[in-house]
C-alpha cells in the first residue's frame, strides 16, 4: 500500500496570508499584530491539507493533537467537531494558536511542505478556538471524583496543561500562583500584540469551568513549601511548573545604571501591569528615544517591538552571533523588521555608559565574527580585539535568557537540582528525585518554548495519575 | 480557598502616617521579623512592598504602618476598617538574622520605627538586651512609643525639630550611647528608615567599626525575584533586595547607586500624584 492508491487531492502550494496590522501603524499600538483568519479563508486552509496517510504533522506536536482529524473538521465546516478533537489534547488552543513555533513543529513534518508552503496547522488551531471562545466554550466533560489532590504551583503553561488534564481525570487541583493573576509568562512575558491578554483569561477561565482552584498571590517557598502541602495540607502529588523567572545580567559595568532593564521587568510593567497604560494604570514604565535590547531571541523580539509601542524613536537588536542564529522564531524576526527594529548582529555590549546622575547615555560594545561550531552546533562568535565602538543609547534591555527561580527548589527537601538550579526530572514522566513531585516545563528544561511546557504538563499528568491509582 | 484582605482596623497616627491589621493568615502564619508583603489596591493598581510591623498567627493578621508618599500610599491611606485591599502577598524576602548577639542597638527613623518593632522584640526574646532610638521629623510623626518601650530595655527619642523629647537626629543620640557605653559592649546596630537616615547611621557606626544591618526598600515589582528591578550593589556584588534582602550589612551598600536607583521613576510617580489629585481646585483627591 502507497499513498499514490488514495485519491489524489488537488495541491495548493500557497499558504493563505495570515491578515495582520500594516506594520506602521501597529508599530505604535498594543492591538494585536496578525488579525486571524475570516472563515472561508480557514477552510480554504484547512482543505490544503492532503490528508496523507503518515500524517507526519502529528509527531511534531508536543500535545499529540490529531491534527489532520481536525483540519477535516474545519474542510467540513464543522467547527464545533473540530475545537473539540483540539481539545481533546491541547487546553490551550487560543494561546498555541498564536505563539507556537509551527514552522519548527507540526508544520515543519507536513507532506505538502516538501515541496510547497506547509499547510497553516496554528492558524487554522486558532481560528476555531477564536471561533468558540466568541460563541462560547462548552465545558468538557469531567470524570467522576477520584478523592485525590493535586497541587500545581505555578499557573503558566505547563501547570495550566497538568492542571487541566488532571481535572478531566477526576482528580481535584489547586494551582498555586505567585503573581495577582494566572497566567504566567503568558500574562508577564509575551505582550498583548501577540497574545490577548483577554484571551489568556479566557482559557483560565475554562479551566476553572473544569473545577481548578486557583490561589493567586501564594508564593510556594515562603507562605508555604511542597512538602507542607504534602503532609499537611491534604495534598496527594504536586506537579512543580515554576519556570524560568530569574533574569540572567551579563555581569558588566554600568549594568544597574537608571534605564536598565531585564527583559523581565520591562516587559511585567508593559504587559502584566500595563505600564503602556499609564498614569490611568499606576505602574510607569519609561522609555527612552534610542533603545539596546541585547540577546536575539523571542523574548527580545517581544522586547524590541514593545520598545517601539512604548514611543522610542530607534529600537536596536544587539545580538553576537549573526543573522541566521537568532534563535528567535523566523516570523518574530520579520515582524520586528517590518515595525522598524534595527539589528547590529556580531556585537557584543562590555560596558554600559551613565552620566553623572546614573543614567544611561550609551552602550560600548565589541565586534565578532563566527568561528567552529560549538556544543549547540552553532558557529561560536569570537571578538575581535580592537573592535569596541560605543553607539548613543538612553534605555537599555538584557533579554540574555533567565534560569529557574529558586524559591521553590531550594525550600524543598530531596529535590535533586542540576548545576544549573533546574529541577532534575524524567522527561517522559516528569517524575523528580521526591517521590510525589513532579515536575516539567522551563524550571526542568531551562527556557524553551510555551508547548514544549504544555507537552511537560501533559506528561506529567499522564504519570501523576498513574500513580495516584497506584497510591492506596 | 480564596482569601480576602480585609482591613480590620485602622488607626491614624498622623494625617499622613496610617495603621491597618489586616486579614492574611496564609501570610501570617509564617512570616517573621524583618520580612515584607507586596500588595494592590484595585485592578489598575502597582505593586508596592511594605515590611511587616507586626503580626497575629492566631487571628492571621498583618500590620502594616505606611507613610503617604505616593498615589497608592494616598489611596490606600483613604481606604478605612471593612475595606478590602485587592492583593496581599507574603511573606516575601529573608528574615532578620536573630540570635543572642549580646546588646543591640535597635534605630528606627520616621515609618520605618515599624519594621524595627517586631526584629527587636524577636532580639529581646532571644535574650539580648535591646537599646531602642526612635526619630522623626517632628511630634507628629512620631508612633509606637509605647511598643517600643515594651521590648526596649532602654528607650530613646529624638525629633528634628525639637517638637518632643529632645532636638537632634538619631545618629546624636547613637553616638552618645557608643560613647557612654563603649563600642565593645555593642554587639550589632539594626538601623531602619528613610535611606538619608540609614545611610547616616552606617557612616556613624563605620567611623566607630559597629556591625550595622540595615532593611532596604527598594521599588520592586514583583517580589520574587523575577524582575530585578529591585538590585543594588552589596561590597560590590549585585544582589536583590526581594529575594536576597532585604536586610544587608550597611557598610557593604552602595548608597549612590540605590538612591538613583529609587529616584528612576520620581517624574512619573509626581504625574501619577497630580493626576489622582481633583481637578476642580478644591485640594481633595480624586
């Protein structure tokens, strides 16, 4: 049996543009940049696909959704069926829709991508959850009470995923969150012109109709600690999805000059305080006319792109590998281009200037150029001496990644760490050294991706409630 | 289980200078001297830190004694007994180091006499003997005299102005202590206030070699370590007061760099006042 024996279906090669903001005007305003697709536009979408028998799209989702069940649905104009068959394993689609790196995922595996576009899987994934959550979401159904409880501290991705799938099961979950509001790094971290923070709240919300509880403002590792949780409070497992909250500073002079920010903090007083909104907000964030966001990947294209919504007239990308290294995604690197961000790739900042009231007035950096490949398998920059030229800048931004906030490790005993403080885990089960903690997402991984998280929740819950069925 | 921040009292020591207790056993439960909360008055509120000034396990209360200095202070300090204040997170940073240490000298200037109450009593009952100097601009400001004399084997007070006890700062006071008992006998002085006055303290007690620990506030978001927007240089390294304060030997601060560091936002917290302020001209809030 060979694919060539199914009927051929026609082949498409284009993708259907995603609409989206001209970039000029979205350059200056919080709306969000790609606009989603109309309905006709998603079908017609969805009926590129060829149906091919291997649908290898499906090894690429770390959710294992069954994409090509779904985007039948949608050739067929069931919407209602379609959101459904997501649903069945993704309990974010609005938010995976939007920030999923597609290209590097499902879409990367498609059949029809070999030789032509890959078929637009997110953008359809988002046009039916956009679909339901305007009719509005049915509930699915829940399991009957199994009796146990399951605590998940940290309410981003892969605690939204575990808690979910937990809840379905039948078990009863209580999501501990630091910050006032659920969410996340997908309330703190990535801004409102990529993902709504309305659509965020949204999907809380429906994991609350599956009966989650969650309680913000409840730091785990100082109000209280996993191992109170488990003896104490009534808890059976607790699943650890605390993240990667620490910002990394590069450890040079002039680093806690007035105007330096951490990725972190610049983009919790845009997004999750809506700095952009001040004074009727009460959170300030201050920008100034000529921004440095240092580092290349997502979180500095998010940085970069607020930088010129918040009223800078020049926003920069100071990288110190070259172009084809970012690790930002593709799209995130154009969509920073066309709102005008700069980039001055193979430099590294080794100074930051302030003038005699400790504000920032300029950034001394060094020139590189790429030699061998390293252990990452990309080409390693070396500075070339002699090189430092310092550019005028008045706001600058580390965006050089984070590491896993330690409250929570270090307040729990036996909980075995790797050199760099994450959480050692099984990464198909999630299962840590302490038997009933588990653990995934970025505080296991180190930074990475919003469904990679998920997948690590999802596993997760898998394991959990195995062994709460084992548990007497 | 959801909770409820409900001020359950409120006292006002002066037009600017306000007590709450507030309801937050989960906070209350744990917390110990020197820690601090973060909290949110309304949905478009910021995030401010204040250190605890006491606390309740049994009734799972918190006070706090807070100054208006700011749009969120002012608010706050309208808000009365029966309100509920929107978030209340805590307990949040590293307690004071207390053990018996021999005889401390406990500092307390203008709101920050608050945080000092609960250390030096914890310093008493681990069988120091606490010296207590507290200061303020004027009478008016002055508070918990009475607190403190409780857990101060000797009490001190001191206004700017001359208004009440006696004219003169609290490093006069501090140096006449150092210098009627010997600086051998003191074993460490906690020094909490305006960073003018924690700032004067550890060039007092540097010049005469006494350990000082200070309590840092700094404008932080979060609290948890996740911004850093709260750092400063401690004997030259980077630390956050959220997570590794926020109480550092003072000799170690960088005093500079924390003062700009909490003036970086000064413009807009000024347009955040005016803009609360009514606009009809009668001098009222909004």
């Amino acid at each position: 049996m060979t694919e060539n024996k199914k009927p051929k279906k026609e082949i498409i090669p284009v993708k259907n543009p995603m609409p989206a903001q001209d970039a000029q005007e979205r350059a200056r305003n919080f709306n969000e940049v790609a606009l989603g697709y109309a309905e006709e536009i998603a079908v017609a979408e969805a009926k590129r696909c060829l149906d091919c028998k291997k649908q290898p799209c499906r090894q690429g989702c770390p959710v294992e959704v069954d994409i090509p069940a779904f985007l039948n649905l949608v050739a067929e104009r069931d919407f209602d069926g379609a959101i459904k068959k997501i649903k069945e394993k993704n309990a974010l689609p609005a938010v995976c829709g939007r920030v999923c790196p597609q290209e590097s995922q499902c879409e990367s595996y498609c059949t029809l991508g070999k030789k032509h576009d890959p078929v637009g899987v997110g953008r359809v994934e988002r046009f039916c959850a956009d679909w339901e959550l305007q009719k509005g979401v049915i509930t699915p159904s829940v399991e009957g009470s199994t009796g146990k409880n399951v605590a998940v501290i940290g309410s981003g991705p892969a605690g939204l995923t575990c808690a979910a799938d937990l809840a379905k099961k039948g078990h009863k979950v209580t999501i501990f969150e630091a910050l006032h509001v659920a969410g996340g790094v997908l309330m703190y971290g990535i801004p409102e012109f990529r993902l709504p923070k309305d659509v965020v709240q949204a999907e809380v919300e429906n994991l609350k109709q599956l009966g989650v509880d969650i309680e913000v403002n409840s730091v785990v590792g100082k109000a209280t600690t996993v191992d109170e949780l488990l003896e104490e409070e009534g808890f059976d497992a607790v699943f650890i999805g605390t993240g990667a909250g620490l910002p990394y500073f590069m450890k040079i002079p002039g680093e806690n000059a007035c105007g330096v920010y951490s990725a972190n903090e610049f983009l919790t007083r845009t997004n999750l305080m809506k700095g952009y909104k001040f004074p009727d907000w009460d959170t300030p964030i201050k920008i100034g006319s000529k921004v440095a966001v240092i580092g290349g990947g997502n979180v500095a294209m998010d940085a970069a792109r607020t930088a010129l919504r918040l009223g800078a007239a020049e926003s920069w990308i100071i990288y110190r590998r070259s172009k084809e290294e970012l690790p930002a995604r593709a799209e995130e690197v154009e969509h920073a281009e066309e709102e005008g961000v700069k980039f001055d790739l193979l430099r590294s900042p080794v100074e930051i200037i302030a003038d005699d009231n400790g504000w920032v007035t300029g950034l001394k950096c060094i020139k590189y150029e790429l030699g061998e490949p390293d252990d990452s398998g990309r080409r390693r920059p070396v500075a070339i001496k002699g090189s430092e030229y310092t550019m005028d800048m008045d706001t600058v931004v580390i965006a050089i990644g984070q590491g896993p906030n330690p409250l929570v490790p270090r307040t729990t005993k036996g909980l075995e760490l790797n050199k760099k403080g994450n959480i050692t885990a099984d990464l198909e089960t999630g299962a840590t050294s302490k038997p009933g903690v588990y653990a995934g997402g970025d505080v296991v991984t180190g930074a990475a991706t919003v469904i990679l998280a998920m997948g690590a929740g999802r596993k997760a819950a898998n394991a959990i409630h195995e062994y709460l069925g084992s548990k007497k | 289980m959801f909770f409820m921040f409900k001020i359950l009292q409120k006292r006002v020591f002066s037009p600017i200078i306000k007590e709450f207790v507030v309801e937050a056993p989960r906070v209350a439960k744990k917390c110990e001297p020197g820690q601090f909360v973060i909290l949110r008055i309304h949905e478009e509120g910021e995030r401010i830190p204040l250190t605890i000034a006491d606390f309740d396990r049994e009734k799972g209360t918190i006070t706090i004694v807070f100054q208006e200095v700011g749009k969120t202070t002012m608010q706050l300090g309208a808000m009365e007994a029966g309100d509920y204040i929107k978030d209340f997170v805590g307990p949040l940073g590293e307690p004071s180091h207390i053990e018996n240490f021999g005889t401390v000298v406990c500092v307390g200037g203008g709101v920050g006499i608050a945080p000092v109450h609960p250390i030096a009593r914890a310093l008493k009952e681990a069988g120091n003997e606490v010296i207590g100097i507290i200061g303020s601009r004027n009478k008016e400001l002055l508070f918990w005299e009475d607190k403190m004399r409780e857990v101060c084997s000797e009490l001190y007070v001191t206004t700017d102005d001359g208004s009440y006890v006696r004219q003169g700062f609290v490093t006069d006071v501090l140096k006449e202590i150092v210098a009627d008992r010997g600086k051998e006998n003191i074993a460490l002085v906690l020094a909490i206030g305006p960073q003018p006055m924690m700032k004067a303290t550890c060039g007092t007690t540097k010049e005469l070699g006494l350990k000082t620990v200070v309590s840092l506030n700094s404008v932080m978001v979060d609290g948890t370590g996740m911004c850093g927007c709260c750092r400063v240089s401690i004997g030259g390294e980077t630390k956050f007061v959220c997570v590794d304060g926020p109480e550092f030997d003072g000799h170690d601060v960088d005093w500079a760099e924390l003062t700009r560091r909490g003036s970086i936002f000064k413009q807009e917290e000024q347009r955040a006042i005016e803009n609360h302020k009514c606009q009809c001209g009668c001098g009222g809030d909004k």
